[in-house]
C-alpha cells in the first residue's frame, strides 16, 4: 500500500551505493534514470483534452514521445485520474462519458464511446460490476491495460458505490496510481508521488468530516437511490429507507406508502435526494409526512476541469448533513 515514499529511499541508497564503489560507469548509468525527476513542468499539456491530439501539424513534431491516453468509464475515476497525472507531461486524461449525469447503471457503449475507448491506451474503470458493458471491451479491444479500482475492496450487498466512502475512494487512488506506475514505468515515481499528495488531501477531508457528523445527535438518513451504504457505513449513519433504488424505477404505491409509514416512524428528520435525479418521489415523501428534503451529492459527476471536484462534493455534503441532522 504505502509504497509512495519507498521507491525514493531505495533509489537513493542505490544511488549511494553505486557511486561508493565509484566503479563501473555502467551502473552510473543504470542509477541516472532514478534521479530523473520526470514531472517537467510544461504541465498545461496535460489539461487539453483530445481535440489537440488529432492535429497533425506539418512536421510530426516529436516523432519519439507519443501521448498516452487514459481513458476513464467514470467520474470519480476520472478525478483521480487527473490528479495522479498532475504535472506530467505526454500523458492525457479523457472521460469516457464525458459529463453524463448518475453512476451509469445498466449502462450501453454508444458508437462514440467504442470510438473514445479506441484511443485509449489504459483503460480505468470502478469495478465491483458498475459497469456491466466491461466483456465488450475486452472482447474490442483485448490487448487494452485495464486498472479496476476496487479489485480487492470487500464489497456490500455487492453494492457497486465504492467511490462514495472516503476512505475507499483512497482505495481507489492506490489501486490506479499502481497500475499507472506499472503501465508508464518512467513516470512511476511521478504518479506514486502525487498519489501521496492526493491521499493527503482525502485523509484531511476524512478527518474534517468526521469532525462535522460525529457529534450529529441524529444518525438515520433516507436517501433517493443505493449510492450511501460505503458512506454511512464509514460515518456511522443509518439509512433507514431508499427511496427508489435507481433512478427509472419508480416505486410502487404500496412501497411508497411503506416508506411514508417508515419515516413516520422513525421520526426521520431529513430526506436525501441527489442532484443528478429527479426528485418528484422524494417530494411526495416530503408532502406527506413534512419531513424536509436536502441534496446529498453522490459524486458521480461534476465539471470536467476541476481535480478538487470530490473534495469540493463530499465537503458539501459535510455541510447539508450537519444541516439536516443536527
Ligand atoms: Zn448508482
């Protein structure tokens, strides 16, 4: 896991101990590629997003360095994506879906995805089966690297929201800083290194959350659609009801009474719905039983230029939960 500061360690008594037997230049040279910092600062590089790629201007100007491309199913994964890549240089971050709203459940490869995908060079995705058009990727493209980001994460109720969970969104992090490290072995260190800069920042979003939502007096929450169970989970909050548990599935008259029934019962205080859903059955539920409705943000969109994005989200939803259940 913690394997971000270890590689410098070692590189460093390599490079001590190769220059103590001041022998061989061979060794000298094997030891410079260690050294070499591969985070040139051009980085604005990296910010561009395909369009640039396909310009072939009149000389094909640096024959030797290609780009490489990483192509993400997902926003969360395309986050880390894009800070693991910070600052180095021939690399791309693309979003397969671009800013398509919700977690893309039951999801189909349009023409124009199969076509983003074709350019990839490294394939991320979250896993846990969120993404159910995965053998049609392997079966186009079987040769293409592919990073699953919960490989190894103990799922619940095979619930596929791994993201949604702080600390196994650093899970995550680790587990595709890794397979970027092993898939561009030059800029190993690079990504290992903004992986601890990254995990530094999630750790203190952590820590600030608990700060706000462990002393809340009330822990029953009910939320629009199964993203929060990760996240209750590391919170300690109880969802008490779901809604609906995907966004065009509608509940039932007989479930929508159940749920009012619950509510009522429980005395819930608050109601949870998501941006990227429409709210009309969660306002029914707010009708009737006048339990307020706030918006709690699942992180699985959001704008494509910002790597603070799920800090930014999960900061937010810090914010409502202290709101509502305090
Ligand atoms: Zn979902």
């Amino acid at each position: 896991m913690i394997t971000d500061r270890n590689p410098h360690k070692y590189h460093l008594i390599i490079i001590l101990l190769l220059t103590a037997l001041a022998l061989a230049s061979l060794a000298a040279c094997q030891a410079a590629p260690a050294t070499t910092t591969p985070a040139a600062p051009t980085a604005s590089a990296t910010e561009s997003t395909p369009a640039s790629a396909s310009e072939p201007s009149a000389t094909a100007a640096v024959t030797s360095q290609e780009t490489l491309t990483y192509v993400t199913s997902l926003y969360p994964m395309y986050v880390t994506a894009l800070n693991l890549t910070s600052g180095i240089t021939g690399v791309e971050v693309v979003n397969m879906t671009g800013t398509i709203t919700g977690c893309l459940h039951d999801y189909q490869l349009s023409p124009g995805d199969l076509t983003t995908i074709e350019t990839a060079d490294v394939f991320i995705y979250n896993g846990a089966d969120l993404e159910s058009y995965l053998d049609q990727v392997t079966d186009n493209y079987p040769d293409l690297p592919l990073i699953d980001a919960s490989a190894g994460i103990e799922l619940m109720d095979e619930n596929p929201h791994v993201w949604v969970s702080v600390s196994l969104m650093m899970r995550q992090v680790e587990a595709i800083a890794q397979g970027m490290a092993q898939q561009d072995p030059a800029n190993s260190a690079a990504y290992l290194a903004n992986a601890k800069t990254y995990l530094d920042k999630l750790a203190a979003l952590r820590d600030e959350l608990h700060a706000a939502i462990d002393p809340l007096p009330n822990r029953d929450i009910v939320t629009f659609h199964e993203a929060f169970p990760y996240f209750a989970q590391e919170f300690d909050l109880n969802i008490a009801a779901v809604v609906e548990r995907e966004p065009d599935s509608q509940p039932s008259a007989a479930e929508l009474a159940q749920t009012i029934d619950l509510i009522r019962e429980l005395e819930i205080q608050a109601i949870f719905v998501e941006p990227q859903y429409v709210a009309d059955t969660a306002e029914t539920i707010a009708r009737e039983t006048g339990v307020p409705v706030f918006t709690l943000d699942p992180a699985s969109s959001g704008p494509l230029e910002d790597p603070d994005a799920y800090l930014e989200i999960m900061r937010q939803n810090g914010e409502v939960l202290v709101q509502a259940l305090r």
